[in-house]
C-alpha cells in the first residue's frame, strides 16, 4: 500500500469516527473553551505545549455562527469541474514537475480520485465492476449516492483505460508539493506523519507533523482545518482534554470553507453514518446532532480562529 493510499484508508476511518464523535458529544462532554498558556515571568513558555482547557462561564453569549463560502483557487474549481481527468493532468504535469505546489497536488488528488476513490465504488483489477453493476448495490449506490458515482465514474474512464503508471505514484506528488509550500498537501503530510511515523529511519514524526500542520494553519486557508485538526488529534493522543473536531469544522465554515448542502465536507460526515436531510449544510448538521452544546461548539470555532490569526498554535496543541 502506497503512503498516499494509507492516509486516504486512515483519513476514512477517522471520518467515522469524528461522525461518532458528533453524536457522543451531544450530552455528555463538559464545556470547554481555549486558554492561552500562561508560563511563570522567570522562565520561558513551552515551544509547544497543548491546549489549555477549562470550564466555560455558563451564562456567556456566545456569537451567532453564520458562514460565507470561499472562492475555491482555479485549479480546485477546474478540477471539480473537469469531465475528463486525463486531459485535466496532461495539462498540469509539466508544471507540477517544474515544482509548482498547486499542480503537483492536484496530480496526487486526481491520481488518488482514479485509484483509491474509484475502487472504493467499483473495485479494481479483477474485482473491478462495471457502471451498470455498481448502480444497482444498493450498498454502494446509498453510501455515495448515484450523482457521485456517475460524476467518478466519467471522470476517470480515459485515465484508467490510459497507462496511468506513466504519471508515477500519487504519493510522490503528494510529498512534492507539501516540500513546496502548498497548505493543502502541507496539511495531509502532517496527518501522513502522525499516523505512519514517516518512511525514513529516525525520522522526527512529530517534529515533522507539527512543522507542516503549523506551516498549513498559517495560510489560514479553511481547507485545511480538517485534515490538520485530525493530525492535531493524533499529536496529542496521550492529553484528557483535547479541542473536539466539530468545533474545528465549524471554525473551517466560518472562514469560509464550502458547508453547504452537498458540499464535500457536509458529504463526508453524511458517508460516515449520519442520517442527513437534502437541504442541510455542516453547520445545520452540527447544530441538530449537538443541540443546546452547539453554542458552545461555536464559541470555541471563534477561539481557534482567533488563536490561527495570531499564530498562538501552541494553543491549539502545536
């Protein structure tokens, strides 16, 4: 199994169980808000100390979450668009060879999307199945739904009738372009990291993950919130008090990421287990699952953004 294709396999699993955490956290989990780590005036604060968390004041008003969607990059809106995904990373390879961050990930992304995402639907090598077939499992077809299968399926059928291991393995992309800077793939190394301790003997995992998810939270791109909070998860497994996951979409939404109905995190949660309506976005989704604990879901969505903004990552457990 391929680096890349592990964190795909780690990345789904977790997605399961941030569902889970959705529901366990509806009654039961004591509210919490982010603190500034305080050291003592004789000596010097921790390079990287985790959050500090302690009670909230019950009878605060927290702010009312509302969210606006940001415009995706170019090459993330032509990706999405794009019927044909061949022709998609024929037209960036050079480029992404050159070593330009954007196009190198979305070479990894399409490699992945045609490979592990495909045969997450249809299978692969002898197990493959045809369209006709697949749309027919009701196991298949009510786990993704029909638009996504169809909308994979045609995306991808000229590069997997193509010599797809001409454009080499996802993962190198993937590495490639967080070595060059771009947040998105900085934010899947880090979660790469924290879940395989990295492929090289002696490697520093943890000095790796932190550097990159730090390196991601810093473009304060919102794309980014949930592969680095599950990487932040991982990094402090070992602490009782940790920030939950759905605060972090909810900061993610707030920024600006898509949380509309039917967007890809919105999707996700719904894959994972999670009955949705039609028309519910994430914060829709959060706020019905949560309940009265969504107003203190969002109050501490406003403290991640507020520490990313300051670059108080210590705070967020960096």
């Amino acid at each position: 199994m391929t680096r890349a294709r592990l964190l795909i396999l780690v990345a789904s699993l977790v997605a399961v169980a941030a569902a889970a955490v959705l529901y366990a956290r509806r009654d039961t989990s004591t509210p919490v808000e982010i603190v500034a780590a305080q050291a003592p005036a004789t000596s010097p604060a921790p390079a990287a100390a985790g959050p500090a968390i302690v009670p909230t004041d019950a009878g605060a008003t927290p702010p009312t979450a509302t969210f606006r969607t940001r415009l995706p990059d170019p090459m993330a809106a032509t990706f999405e668009a794009t019927d044909d995904l061949l022709a998609f990373i024929e037209g960036i390879q050079d480029v992404a060879q050159s070593g330009d961050g954007p196009a190198a990930y979305y070479m990894y992304h399409a490699l992945e999307r045609c490979q592990t995402e495909y045969g997450r639907r249809f299978g692969s090598g002898r197990r493959e199945r045809p369209l006709d077939e697949v749309l027919t499992d009701e196991s298949i077809v009510s786990h993704f739904g029909v638009e996504d299968i169809l909308r994979i399926h045609g995306q991808c059928q000229r590069l997997r009738e193509s010599d797809i291991a001409r454009f080499g393995p996802a993962d190198d992309w993937l590495l490639k372009s967080a070595d060059a800077g771009y947040p998105r793939a900085q934010a899947e190394a880090a979660l790469w990291f924290v879940q395989t301790g990295g492929s090289a003997p002696n490697t520093d995992s943890s000095g790796q993950a932190r550097g990159f998810a730090r390196a991601a939270l810093s473009s304060k791109d919102p794309e980014v919130f949930p592969a680095v909070s599950l990487a932040i998860e991982g990094l402090n497994r070992e602490k009782t008090t940790k920030l939950p996951l759905d605060s972090w979409y909810v900061a993610a939404c707030l920024r600006g990421l898509d949380c509309g109905p039917g967007a890809e995190l919105t999707r996700t949660l719904c894959r994972a287990g999670t009955t949705c309506n039609p028309n519910e976005s994430t914060l829709d989704l959060i706020r019905r699952l949560t309940g009265a604990r969504f107003a203190e879901i969002e109050r501490v969505a406003h403290e991640i953004n507020d520490a990313i903004d300051a670059g108080r990552f210590e705070e967020l457990g960096l």
